[in-house]
C-alpha cells in the first residue's frame, strides 16, 4: 500500500519540496521518528540561500528583521546606490505587497513580541546542532566570538541598543566592549582603523556548503530519496493524497512539506498562508589572507560579516529586496569590498573569488513559518530571513514532532503559518 500511515494518522512517507538546510533538517528529522522522506528540489541541495551565506550559528543575535531603524535604511536604499540595503523591481506587486506588512511591523512594539518568539527558539538553537552532528551528519560547527568592529565609537550606538534590548527581552548575551588595540589583540587582521569593538561571546559557525552537503549525505545514508531537477509548481489535494505538480512529475504523498525558501509563495498559493515570503538578496565572496582569521567579524555599519573559511574569509552582506531569480549585480560585490577593505590587512583582494548571491526567505512579519496549512497534510518550513542556519536544524526538530505525534508544541504558536 503506497500510501500507508505509522497509525494515530503519522504518514508513512513524507515529501519535502526544498534542499535548503530547513527542508534537509526537516527530512533528517522526520527519519528520527521513522518517517520515510522524499526530497524534492528544482535544482540541489544548496542551490537557494543556504550555500554562501555567513554561516553563523549565533543564537545570541538572532532577532526578528522589520525593527524601526529598518526604514531608515529603506529610505537610503532609494535616495543612496552605496547603500547596504536596496531594491530590485520597485514596481513589483509582491514586493509592495511584502512591503506593506513588513512597514507595519517596523515598530518597537512589534519587534518585541516577535523577540520573545525567538528568545523561545534561541535557547534550543546549540542542543538541535548537537544532535544532528550526533547522529550522524558529518561537518563542522565551531565556536567563536562575533567581533562586531566600528571605525567610529559612535556608530555602535546602534548595534549596543540592539544588544540592550536582547537582553531586555530575557534573552542571554555575554557581551564584551573592547578598545580598538583590543580588538587587535583579538584578531590581528584587523587595521588601525577599527576604534572600538563588541565581542559576542560563546556563539558557533560553520561552512554552509559543507554542512548541508553533509546533511543531505545523512538523510540518503537513512535511506531518503533526493530527486533533483525537479521544480514543483504546485500542490493539490486529490482523493485524500497530496501531488505536487511541476514540469517534470508528479509527486504523491500523504503529506508534504514546503521549504522551498525565497520561492515558496508561489508553491503556497491557495493553502491558507497570508503571510508573503520574498526575496531578500544577499551576496557573498571569498579572499585570501596572510594568516586565517581567527573568528567570525561583523562590520555592522556595512553590514558585512566575516567567516573564516579554511584558508579565506567570506565576505557576506547587502540586502537587496527581490526576485530570488533576477540576475546578479556585481556592484553589490564591489560595495562590499569597498565597505570591508579600510577595517583590514594581511588581505589579498586580487584574489577575490566564489562570488555568490542567495534570496534569504524573508516573512513579511518577521516570524519564521513553521506548521501545517489549511489544507490537510500541507505543512510550510521557511522565513527564516537572515537566521535560516542558526533555525533550521530546531525547525526540522519541531516541525517533525508536530507530524508525527500531531501535537503543536508551543514554540511552534506563534510560527502558525496561517496567523
Ligand atoms: C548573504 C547571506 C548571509 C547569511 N548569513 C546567515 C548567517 O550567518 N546565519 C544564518 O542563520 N542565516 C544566514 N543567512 C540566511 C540563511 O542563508 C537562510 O535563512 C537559509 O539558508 C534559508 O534556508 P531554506 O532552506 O529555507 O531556503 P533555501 O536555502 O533557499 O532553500 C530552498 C530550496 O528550495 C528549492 N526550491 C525553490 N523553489 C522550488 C520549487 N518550486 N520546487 C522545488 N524546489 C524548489 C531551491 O532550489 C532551494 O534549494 C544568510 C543569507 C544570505 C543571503
């Protein structure tokens, strides 16, 4: 029978539309509990936001996007090219349909209800990494301080307000100021011109490509299928089985997951979701350096973090509103660089390479979505915006004991994808 189910109504087989790390998470997860997975991607593992992104694993600064400073940004984004934030197709309807929403949460009081949601996810963010490379996905996951540096002490009020609040919301952050020859002792790859600094302490990063190469090497180890090439267009209900549409096949199951990333709104229309998903651009590149960098940096005036990155750092920044499949813009690199280069020596920017750009999954309201659709068997993983590496392996976790015992935890309340 191809469409049995465990019983209490647990499918049998689930499919999962999306090789990001939140569906490999939600596929590896679902084999925790014995459940069959399918993975189905319109092109491979990795091929959306999840493989050249910063790669931080950073529960401590891990915080809902739409905030008030926000649209200060977004008004230099139209008057200034050499903004770190910018748009793509201002005329888009979806995008001013996203933008809508997402103006109308860009309050402090918004901002908070979303961060006590996140504080809930953030306390379990290390323990869902510790059981994944547990149990069998082979990668690394480091720690490290984040080393927010500033040319200007004035330019943290920003970032230390930001942290203010973090912890105002009960959230817990080791945080350190450090003076600029400090914050050169800490990391000597950093000029004269870094003034002052703010370590984050105790929090982990990881090379994106390689953890989720690994983890969709574990999730066919135990025995899932990964169909590649496949875009899915849409999902239907038919005689009580779930098919997922697209060029190429027809998939059945009983239920299915959506974690198609930046793209899932087009697989989602029509099952309840409200809340739009869009495209927000970033880019990334890579350089060598004298001497690896002995930690993850962050220049919060450029928006650009730092990773090392076996014997290179990536580059990592900009967010740019739009499409996930409009070309790149190379001048977003340039920017970047630019922005980076006067914060550090000992780096060989002639031998900038891997130049990247991936959609983060922004949710209009900022709450990653994560749960079941109006339609039955349908469940939505995806978001997670800037914090889909530091989330996906909890959203696997949590989203796989809600279909397999049917229980909705309550971390998972607020992610209702059908608020
Ligand atoms: C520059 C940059 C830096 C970042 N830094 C960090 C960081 O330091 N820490 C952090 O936590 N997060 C970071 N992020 C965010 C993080 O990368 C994302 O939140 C995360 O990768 C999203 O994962 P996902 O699986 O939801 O989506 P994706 O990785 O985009 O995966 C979606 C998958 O679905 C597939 N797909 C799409 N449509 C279809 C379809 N119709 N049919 C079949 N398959 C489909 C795609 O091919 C893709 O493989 C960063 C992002 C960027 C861009």
């Amino acid at each position: 029978m191809s469409h049995s189910s465990l019983g209490h109504g647990v499918p049998a087989r689930v499919t999962v539309i999306g090789a990001g790390i939140v569906g490999l998470s939600c596929a590896w997860s679902l084999q925790e509990h014995g459940i069959e997975v399918c993975v189905v991607d319109r092109a491979r593992p990795g091929a959306g936001a999840s493989w050249q992104n910063a790669g931080l694993v950073a529960p401590a600064v891990c915080v809902p996007l739409p905030e008030p400073s926000l649209l200060r940004y977004g008004v230099r984004a139209v008057s200034s090219p050499r903004s770190p934030v910018g748009l793509v197709h201002a005329g888009d309807p979806q995008l001013l349909r996203f933008m809508a929403t997402m103006v109308r949460h860009c309050t402090t009081a918004a901002w908070r209800r979303s961060m006590a949601t996140y504080r809930g996810l953030n306390e379990r963010v290390v323990d869902s990494y510790r059981h994944q490379l547990e149990g069998g996905v082979s990668a690394e996951l480091r720690e490290g301080d984040v080393l927010a540096c500033f040319a200007d002490p004035r330019e943290s009020a920003g970032f230390l307000h930001e942290m203010e609040e973090i912890v105002g919301a009960g959230q817990s952050a080791d945080v350190t100021l450090l003076t600029g020859d400090e914050a050169r002792q800490a990391e000597p790859l950093l000029s004269d011109r870094v003034a002052m600094a703010v370590a984050v302490r105790g929090q982990r990063y990881l090379t994106p490509s390689a953890y989720v190469t690994a983890l969709a090497k574990s999730v066919r180890e135990r025995g899932g299928k990964l169909i590649e090439d496949t875009p899915v267009t849409a999902v239907e209900r038919r005689h009580g089985i779930l098919v997922a549409r697209g060029p190429g096949a027809e998939l059945e199951a009983e239920a299915m997951v959506v974690a198609a990333g930046a793209w899932a709104s087009h697989v989602l229309a029509g099952h309840g979701v409200r809340v739009p998903i869009y495209g927000g651009r970033g880019y990334s590149f890579t350089v060598a350096l004298d001497r690896p960098v002995r930690g993850p940096l962050y220049f919060p005036a450029a928006r650009v973090a730092v990773t090392p990155q076996d014997d290179r750092a990536r580059f990592a920044g900009i967010m740019e509103f739009g499409s996930p499949d409009a070309a790149m813009r190379p001048a977003r690199i340039a920017h970047m660089l630019r922005a980076s280069r006067p914060m550090l020596h000992g780096v060989d920017w002639s031998t900038k390479a891997d130049e990247w750009m991936g959609p983060r999954p922004l949710s209009a309201d900022g709450v990653p979505l994560v749960g079941a659709t109006r339609t039955p068997g349908l469940y939505v993983a995806g978001g997670h915006g800037m914090w889909g590496v530091t989330l996906g392996p909890l959203t696997g976790a949590m989203l796989a004991t809600q279909i397999a015992t049917g229980v909705v935890a309550p971390e998972l309340v607020p992610l209702d994808p059908c608020r």
